[in-house]
C-alpha cells in the first residue's frame, strides 16, 4: 500500500533524512520518498504490519507534523 502524507514544517535535509531514518525503523516500511521543497512525503508500506495511522505518529513522534493526503 502507499500513503501520502502533508509533512508542513520540514525546512532543511535534516529534517528529511529525520524523518526517513525514523520512519524506516518500522516494521513493514518498503520504500520512503520524504519531498522538502513539497512539503510531502510517500510510503510504501505492508499493511498487514502495519497502518497510515501509526507512521502518522511516528512522524509526530520525531518532532514533524503528518496529516494524511
């Protein structure tokens, strides 16, 4: 499955490469495409492990704002 997320208060390549390395230590992440200058990111996840709701907060978690697109 793939989810995109708003991800409005990122603005640097620390805060991409936060988010990324965040989000990859969840179980079931396939790929992580976090855009700055769009202020998005795209998931592909399995989600018979896990769900959108759960890599919303872990975003939330490192310190971002996630809103599902």
């Amino acid at each position: 499955m793939k989810q995109k997320f708003s991800i409005e208060d990122m603005n640097c390549n620390h805060c991409v490469t936060s988010i990324e390395k965040a989000i990859n230590e969840l179980p079931g992440i396939q790929k992580v495409s976090i855009h700055l200058k769009r202020k998005n990111g795209v998931v592909k996840f399995d989600d018979t492990q896990i769900d959108s709701n759960q890599i919303a907060k872990k975003i939330i978690d490192t310190g971002y704002t996630a809103k599902l697109m």
